[in-house]
C-alpha cells in the first residue's frame, strides 16, 4: 500500500460509536470434552478407597503438628491425583471453589503434565478427605439422579490412577531439568503460597514454620489474586524433610537471576558532533505536562552534555539507596541517549533540527554489576517497587516504562511467572481496579553467543524471549537490523550475519512456545548486526547503534546493540505518540505502534513461502518471529487522503452476576463507525484496498500453575473482535452470528469464519490481549462492512466469582484503518466531516 509522506493528516477519533448488546454465550463450557476411559469399576474403584484410606493416619499426624505449632492459615493436608496416561484429568472437579461445596475449602493448587499423565495437587482440609471417599462410594454403587441421570462421578474418578501424599517433586511447576537432583544445593526457591481465605496467616505459618528449619525468607512479598509469592533459601533436603513446610505451600520454582550487560564498544567520535548537535536541539521544557519515557535499567549519569536537557536531578531514582543512581555498567546511559534522541549516527549525519517532546527518568533497578545474583529480593517486587519511585515523587505525569533486564534463562517458554505477572498486575492497575493503568515497554531478550549466530536464522526458532517478556500487557521488542555495510579498515573478508531488514541475530522469538500463549514480539525495531567470516562470528562497531557513554568525561559515545536497544527505540517512540496524543490511554499507544508495523521483504521471504501468500499457520510462524514487523511513526501519528485511522477508546461490561444462576456474559459493544461506504463505492469494482484492526486491552493477572483453560485462566478477561460481512444480511444476524461463534469457542470447538481473506482469522489472532489481523479485498467487498463487534470470552472475573470482580468494566482500545493503494482518492475528507469536531484530537507535535 502506498506510503504517505506529506499528506499528514490527524487520525479520526469518533466519539460514541458504540452500541451495548445483550450477550448470550453460555454460563460454563465442556462441549466436546472426549468421554474419560471405561474402567473396571469394581477394580478401580476399590483401588481408590484403599489409597484415601492410607492417607488418613498421615493426615492426622500432620493436622495433630498443625495444632502443635498454633498455625491460623487453615489446617488439613496437600494430596495428589495423578491422572491416567495421555488422558486429560478432569482436574476442574477436584476442587470445591464453587456451589453447594463451596464451605469445604478443598482447594486445586497446580496441574502439571509430564510425559502425557497430568498431576494435580489439592489442599484438602481437615475432615474433608470423606468428600472424596464419598465419590468413591458413589462411583462404587452407581448412583444416580431421581431423575436417571449418572452421579456417580466417573468422568472424575476414570480420569484418575492414583490418589497420594503430595511430595516436593510434585510441588515443582518449573522446568523439570532445573530440579535439584543434589539433595544438599543451596539456592533461592521461588515460593507460591494458597491464599485459603487469609493471605496474612498463611504468609505468618509459613515464616513462622521456615524459621523452625532455619531458611531464611526474603522480607518481601508478591501478591496476586490467589497466591502469594516469597523467596527462601534452602536445599532440597532441608525442605523435604519439614512436612509442614511443604504443606503449606502451592508450588516450587526455582528463583531468577538476571542477565549480565555487555560491554560498550570503543568510541569513534569528536566532542566538536556534541556540540554541533547541541546547537541543532530543541528540548521539552521540565514541565509536568511533558511525558515521560521512565528507564528502569542500571541507572544514568546525566552529565553526558546529551542528556542534561531531558533530566533533572529529581528524575534519578534507585530501588536501593546503598547502589546510588548513577550508571558504572555503561548500559543505562546508552539506552537513554537512544530513548532520547535515537540512533545518534542517523542525527550526528545531517544538520536538520532535532525536535524533541519528551524527557527522560531513570530508577537503577540493577547493581552496578548488571546482576542481582544471591540477593533475597525477588525480580518482580524489585520492578514494583522501580515503579514505585518515580510515581511518587511525580503522581500526575504521563510516562511509559521500559526496561532491559531479564532473566539469564527462557525455561517459561510463555507462561506467566512472578515477574511477567507483576508487569500485567501493574500495567492493568489491579489494585487501582484499572483507573490509572501504565505503558511497559520490555525487551525480548538477547542472543549473544556465537555458536548461535553461526546457524542463524535456524537459531531464531530455538532461543526463547525471555522473562518477563511474555508479560500479556506489555509491548515487548525484539530486534531486527538494517546496519549491513562493515566500514572498519581491517575488517576485510568479514560479511554480514543478517541480510537487510531481517532479523538480528542478537533476538528471541516466541517461536517455540505453545499456540495458547501470546504471540510474542509484539514488533520489532533496530537492534543491530553481526560480522561473520571463515572463521566465526564477531560483534563489528559499524554494525552497532551509536549512543551516549557512560563516563563522557573520558568519551562522549559508544555502541550498543540487541533487543536493549531496540526495547528503547520502543520506549521513545511511545514518548513521541504520548506527546502527539496526549489524551490517548496506554492501550492505545501500544496498539497505534503494533497497527503501525510492517514486515520487510527479508522478514516475508524468511518465514512466508515463495510465490503464493501464505496460510494462516504460516502467518503465526512469522508474527512469532519477527512480530507484527518494524513500526512507522510516521505511520502512528497520521493519516492520510487515501489511508484513514479510527481511533475509538471505550469499555464493555463483560460479565454479570444473576442470582441463582452465576457469573453470565453481559454485554458486547456493536460499534457503528462512519465508513466510507459510497467513495469504496464509486472506485472500479476491483480496487483493492486493505483493513487492519488492532484490539488493545490490558487483563489483571491470575498466575498459578492450574493450566490455560476452563474455570483457572490467567486472564481477568478476554475480548474478542469480529467485522460484518456481506453475508450477514442484517444487523441483527451479524449479532446473531457472534454470540454462536462466541458459544463455540467457549465449548473449545473449532470456529469457522467463513471469512478467508483475512491473514490470521478468529482461531489465531485472538492471543494475549493484543489482537490484530489484516484483510485484503476489493473495494466493492469492504464497503458493506461498517459494523464492528467487541464481545468477551472467558476469563477469571468471571470463572472465580469468590475474587469479586465481575462488575469491573473492562477498557480497551480499537484501532481501524483502510488503506488504498490509489493515491487520488480521498476517503479521509467525507469520514472527517461526519465527525464532531470536537471530537478530534489535535496533534500536538510539527509534521
């Protein structure tokens, strides 16, 4: 589609556009669920009565030492139910969170599948083993319903081959190969504590049970809606021979450590550029009113004459007084001179204006060493409280949060930790029920070996983003390149890794993660290149950003590179879009930089098939590498005669609580936008045009290790969209059409669209909560197509209605844009005269 570069026109923000309808997808799921295998019942069931019986002595002696100890957070034992090999276990029916069962406070508490048998641990309480002895008697005499119907719960018990004492392997929900087999090693245990209906005394049992063994707890603590999170430091023995201990606890990992920054490179440049620069900039003043791009990185010195002007001293801020703010890893400062000013070798060639709208802040959220190895203090409270600092001591502004730092590891493989969980918690102002939600933009995580960029791109597909990258709410980045021409005299012989316009070799993708989780990068932007010979792979100066040194006393630039780099090239764009917009929230930034992005021609021919378009799965394998491509501000910031933006900020209540019948699915927003349906119209019947649509929402975070589906999602909620088609002869049938496919999918059957031009359709684009597909089509076949449907899927507002948060309205953020490659045609101007002008937001940066 053709680009527009002088026509710059503000995008069209409609007000009103939506209309609440009633919505009718199902109370709960389970269609198609395959039938639990038929078993010896008499055998089986006989087996089963043994087991429980066998567990009552033991626990017994555990509630007994329960008493002894006076414990508050409940007394009773952890069991586990391991499940029959390659069928699912209907894990869902363990627990007792909901109905008439409700007061017996048998709690489910992490589901894992190893080897294709699932395990579930579950926390039954004093008394309550007779509950599950009850289904055994039942299951034994095949009960059934006055009315004839089965209750003699076998689609449970089928399901289920041994019922035993949990122990701490069957608490470990981490990678397996990170179990210590080394009964005696010592490390830091990421604890995940039940919260059974009083947060404070389970916390105080179970540092109260820790110091009768001697391991230390960290001092901190991370609290999600149905866990707690602490660290402690103890070895495998020490742990399993405290039963109290481990029955308190919901889940074992192993806690993170941070990645070292690299090296800067040497510097290659004169002060006489920094002041020739200097003369050239135009900086914001130090006004409330101007947002913020906030680093949380190893810290800043703002002494570098090119960032003075975006930083007061009050802007530096530090999680721990003893490290100070200042930046000794030479990492923090290169990253704010890029989310400042760029790629400094781009400004530092030209003598135009350099215009800048937005400042700096920085809060030191690593030592000076770039690691926090051996410290108690977990990652995720480390980054709560970096965010803390800064919304103290200025509460009113805008700002955007990016960070570099992640994990040494990419063993989540997409699912949420501590870390990820705490980013959504913050983005989505959980505790503020989302009043006041925040901008996070986080790196994917950087490659740096060489023995990964000598099979590269193979290599893309096997290196994981790492934590908290997965984070749903966050706009995570990874890094693709330009830089391919080697300037050093001595480099000679030495070629590119990474052809123009593909992938760094510095970058993770999500590629290797299951189809559940989000499609990961969300976008992608500079992040540097490699050399290569005969010999091996070498980092090459000319490949690399030029940015500002740490100690510009001794030299003003050096090089940095990877998806840091790109993650603040992110950061400052977002700066730029929060500038130009002021009013727009935090889910619209992130989605205007998504629905800004295009792949390059070396992105497309990497991972689409040569000659024809490609099928969905294709398009899946390249967003899950490359993102949605390389964002254009020029793009995010305007429209143009021939390329139109809608922006429309609204919210939908999703769920509702009828009495006598539960958590319902409430409303979906039809949402009438002003199409430009007669200039479509008056094109030749076969103009091709394209629409994109970008869904940006924010969920709060439900973490636990109970798996991705049924009553237990991660999510608070889910929102879907979809877009009228011609078939959909009324408005009434395409609402129709909506709540059956919204039935379907929440039955987890296939959804058919019927719709095939769309490059992802409804079964691939709808992951995370940042949704996005393109169709292509003619004019004639776009114009009838002027209804869009926001509608809610299943999430935990509304599957734990316990938590109370099923009244909450759910925000979001709805991006439109139809392009054509006609440059004489003008479906901006009609579109802008049927909006209030009111409505429109200016812009508030020059063209």
């Amino acid at each position: 589609m053709a680009e527009h570069t002088q026509d710059k026109r503000p995008h069209l923000v409609p007000a009103n556009t939506a209309t609440p309808q009633a919505f009718t997808a199902p109370s709960s799921g389970g269609g198609g669920a395959a039938e639990p295998p038929q078993l010896n019942r008499a055998q089986h069931g006989a087996a089963l009565r043994a087991q429980l019986q066998a567990l009552k002595p033991a626990a017994e002696e555990v509630i007994e030492a329960q008493r002894g100890q006076e414990l508050e957070g409940g007394l009773g034992l952890q069991i586990q139910f391991v499940g029959i090999q390659d069928v699912a276990l209907a894990f869902e029916s363990l627990g007792s969170e909901r109905g008439n069962d409700a007061q017996k406070k048998i709690e489910v508490l992490s589901v894992a599948t190893a080897d294709g048998v699932t395990h579930a641990n579950v926390f039954v309480p004093d008394g309550k083993l007779a509950h599950f002895e009850q289904y055994v008697e039942d299951y034994l005499a095949e009960r059934k319903k006055a009315n004839g119907d089965a209750n003699d719960h076998h689609a449970l018990l089928n399901t289920i081959s041994s019922i035993r004492r949990a122990e701490i392997r069957a608490l470990w929900t981490d990678d397996l190969e990170l179990f210590p087999e080394d009964v005696t090693e010592e490390f830091w245990w990421e604890v995940w504590l039940p919260i059974r209906g009083d947060r404070n005394a389970v916390v105080g049992d179970f540092r109260k049970l820790a110091g009768l063994v001697l391991c230390p707890i960290s001092d901190h603590q991370i609290n999600f809606p149905e866990r707690t999170v602490v660290l402690m430091f103890a070895n495998r023995q020490r742990l399993s021979n405290s039963v109290l201990l481990l029955n308190s606890v919901a889940e074992l990992r192993r806690a993170k450590e941070t990645a070292s920054f690299f090296d800067g490179m040497s510097p290659v440049e004169q002060l006489e550029w920094v002041e020739e620069a200097l003369g050239r900039l135009t900086a914001p003043p130090d006004d409330e009113s101007v947002p913020r791009v906030c680093l949380l990185d190893s810290g800043v010195n703002r002494g570098h004459p090119l960032l003075t002007p975006f930083l007061s001293d009050s802007d530096l801020h530090t999680v721990d007084p003893a490290w100070g703010v200042d930046d000794t890893a030479n990492h923090g400062s290169g990253l704010a001179g890029l989310a400042a000013l760029g790629d400094l070798s781009d400004i530092l060639e030209t003598d135009a204006p350099i215009v800048v709208a937005h400042r700096l802040e920085s809060v030191k959220l690593t030592p000076a060493q770039g690691t926090n190895d051996g410290d108690s203090k977990h990652h995720g409270y480390l980054f709560a409280e970096a965010v803390g600092r800064p919304e103290i001591s200025a509460p009113t502004r805008q700002r955007v949060f990016t960070s570099a730092v992640t994990s040494n590891d990419s063993r989540d493989r997409g699912r949420p930790s501590a870390w990820s969980s705490t980013v959504d918690r913050l983005a989505s102002d959980y505790d503020g029920n989302g009043q006041f939600p925040r901008l996070f933009v986080l790196c994917a995580g950087n490659t740096e070996d060489e023995q990964s960029w000598s099979t590269y791109p193979a290599s893309l597909s096997t290196s994981g983003i790492r934590d908290p990258g997965q984070s749903w709410n966050a706009l995570t980045v990874g890094a693709y390149t330009g830089k391919v021409d080697i300037s050093e005299d001595d480099a000679h012989g030495l070629a590119a890794v990474a052809p123009d316009g593909g992938l760094s070799p510095y970058t993770r993708t999500s590629a290797s993660w299951q189809p559940a989780w989000p499609l990961k990068p969300d976008v992608v932007f500079e992040g540097g290149n490699v050399g290569k010979d005969g010999l091996g792979s070498v980092g090459i100066t000319s490949l690399q950003l030029l940015t500002t040194n740490h100690r510009p006393l001794e030299r003003l630039f050096t090089t940095t590179n990877a998806t840091s780099a790109a993650s603040a090239l992110g950061a400052r764009m977002a700066g730029q879009l929060m500038a130009a917009y002021p009013v727009f929230r935090p889910e619209t930034i992130r989605g205007l930089i998504v629905h800004s992005a295009e792949w390059t021609d070396a992105m497309r021919s990497t991972y689409l098939p040569a000659g024809w378009p490609g099928t969905k799965t294709d398009y899946v394998k390249l967003i899950r590498h490359c993102g949605w491509g390389v964002p254009n501000l020029d793009r995010a910031l305007w429209s143009a005669g021939n390329s139109l933006t809608l922006i429309v900020e609204d919210s939908v209540n999703p769920y509702k609580k009828v009495t006598g019948k539960g958590i319902l699915s409430r409303d979906m927003n039809l949402h009438s936008l002003p199409w430009p349906k007669e200039e479509l119209q008056s094109l030749p019947p076969e103009t091709k045009v394209e629409l994109r649509i970008t869904l940006s929402y924010f969920v709060e975070p439900n973490p636990s290790a109970r798996g991705t589906s049924s009553k237990f999602h991660y999510p608070s909620h889910r929102l879907r969209f979809d877009v009228q088609r011609p078939l959909d002869a009324t408005t009434e049938d395409f609402v129709a059409r909506i709540n059956a496919a919204a039935e379907c999918e929440d039955d987890g059957d296939p959804v058919d669209p019927k719709d095939p031009d769309w490059i992802l359709g409804d079964r691939q684009r709808h992951r995370g909560s940042l949704h996005q597909d393109v169709w292509r089509g003619t004019a004639a076949e776009l114009a009838n197509r002027g209804f869009i449907a926001v509608y809610p899927a299943k999430g935990w507002w509304r599957t734990r209605p316990a938590l109370e948060r099923y009244n909450l309205p759910a925000r979001y953020s709805l991006i439109v844009s139809i392009r054509t490659p006609a440059t004489t045609v003008d479906l901006y101007t009609p579109i802008a005269a049927k909006i209030a002008a009111q409505t429109a937001i200016p812009v508030m940066i020059d063209g």
